[in-house]
C-alpha cells in the first residue's frame, strides 16, 4: 500500500490518540513580551502549547490610538486586551499563567474576573501586593542612564550586559516607543491588587527574588499573598526581579512542575518562612538582610 494511503487509513487512530496541549500564556510587565521569555519559551513549549500575546507594544498603533483619543494604559486596558486576544484567537480555556512583576497584576485582574477560565497561576516576583515600588526606571529614562534602568532589575551585574544597556538606550532614541512607555508608567505605577487576593480561587505558585531592589518591601508581599487561598511561595536567594532570566533553569523547573501539579515539597533553601526569619533579624546577623541591603554593583 502506497505510504501516502496508509497514512490517511491512520488518520482515525491518530486523531483518537492526539491530545492538544493545554495552554500557557506568559504575561510580561514593562518589558516587552517576546524578548522577556528568551530563557523560558522553549523549555515550557515541550510541556504545553505556550503563547505570548503582545498586549503592550510601546510603539504600536493600536497602543498609540488608544493613548490619542484621550485613554489611559491601566492595568484594567491591559487585561481587557487579553481577554479579548483569548476570546478571539485562542478559544481554549481553561488556561495556565505565568505572569511578570506588572503583568501579575494583568493576569489576577483577569483571574477573578474570568475564574471558570483559568486553571493555575505562577507569578513571578509581583508588583501591587504591597508597599510601592522602586523606579529606577523613571531616573534611567528622565536622565538617559539606561545602565543604571537594567542594572537595578538583577542580583548579578553580569546580566546587565553592553549589549542589552545599548539596545534600551536604541530603543528610548524611538520618541514613539519612549512615549508608550512614559504613558504606560503614568497609568499602572502605583496600582494594587491586594484587594484582589482573597478573591483568587485558582492554585498559584509566587516566585519571588530574595535581592529584589524593584519591589520596596518583599517580606511584605509574600506576608499579603498569603491572603491568596491555594497560595504557595518560594524565595530564590542572590537574585533580583527577574528570576525567569537570572535563575532561568530553576524557574522553568519549578514552573512546570507546578503546573503539572508535581511540585510536592520546597527545597528549604527556597522556603518563605525561612526568608521571613532571616529578614526579621538584625542586618548583621541575617545573611539574607546583608544581601538585600548590598547595594548592586556593574
């Protein structure tokens, strides 16, 4: 039998036996979507069908119209935008998530108000649970120190390298894309979610970075995102607010173990409780205080 007739004779046991992966869709904060995941879209793609919905894109048309006829990019603009991407273009609920700093407070925006479409949730050091937030972004654009903006998002100054300082300045040259941004910060800085937490009902797994300089108070968030219900928390140590870079390979396996619901115990060296204590100390006894009061060097 010619191969092209077998395969269609299979066609009926293959289609039984194909499964669709579920879907994972990432959420980035300020930083734009695709680069954001570098070190994470691969890895997650060979455990489910992985998309990244380029809900803010600073020098888009459909950002810079909604900003010309008088409307403001709020945290609501933006889940408002996903739903309408996952209505239109994927139409699989329920779906998993994992969102960054800003982009948390997108997805339990959209968690709570579509919960029958979400199954589970990992946020990856989120913004808005409490305190404010340290922008050294604001300083990097208003003074063009574009090292000093990317810098302060790691624990490691290696990571902060020529290249990625030159492309943020390329892309701050773009009075477009500059303006999308300034408008973007104007809108979301300063928004909470912590009146949202309680009302999360979907599993969630919080990653948090022990040095993280974004985030003014981290002991104090993860005491808040305990008011999430199915809540669980780890705390990686010498890394700063963006463990999806800087501790890549742990975050992508703790992620989709998670997911997977695999992730049965927390290593000590990752429990909050232990973090909690160690902070609460006096700096000179508590290693992890010292670390979080190290200043960041290049």
């Amino acid at each position: 039998m010619p191969p092209n007739v077998r395969k269609w004779f299979d066609l009926p046991r293959l289609l039984h036996t194909y499964k669709r992966r579920t879907p994972l869709v990432l959420i980035n904060g300020l930083a734009e979507q695709p680069e954001s995941w570098f070190a994470n879209r691969i890895h997650f793609s060979r455990h489910f069908d992985v998309k990244i919905p380029e809900i803010l894109v600073y020098d888009g048309s459909a950002l810079h119209e909604h900003i010309d006829g008088g409307g403001e990019v709020t945290v609501d603009y933006l889940a408002d935008r996903l739903a309408v991407y996952l209505e239109q273009f994927v139409q699989r609920p329920p779906y998993h998530f994992v969102g960054s700093s800003l982009g948390c407070q997108v997805i339990l925006t959209y968690a709570v108000k579509y919960p029958e479409h979400v199954s589970r949730l990992v946020l990856i050091c989120p913004s808005g649970f409490h305190g404010d937030e340290n922008l050294p972004a604001m300083e990097g654009v208003k003074r063009s120190q574009y090292d000093t903006l990317v810098k302060s998002v790691f624990h490691k100054g290696r990571f902060a390298t020529e290249d990625l300082v030159k492309a943020f300045e390329r892309k701050f040259q773009d009075r477009k894309w500059k303006k999308g941004v300034l408008r973007t910060l104007r809108g979301t800085v300063g928004h909470s979610v912590a009146g949202l937490l309680a009302h999360v009902t979907q599993p969630t797994l919080v990653i948090w970075g022990a040095t993280d300089q974004v985030l003014s108070n981290v002991p104090g968030s993860i005491r808040a995102a305990d008011r999430i219900v199915k809540v669980r928390q780890v705390v990686i140590p010498k890394c700063g607010h963006a463990p999806q870079i800087e501790k890549a390979r742990l975050v992508n396996q703790l992620v989709v173990r998670y997911l997977k619901d695999k992730l049965k115990t927390i290593p000590p060296a990752l429990d909050p409780e232990r973090f909690l204590e160690s902070a609460s100390r006096p700096k000179a006894k508590s290693r992890f205080a010292a670390t979080l009061s190290r200043p960041i060097h290049g």
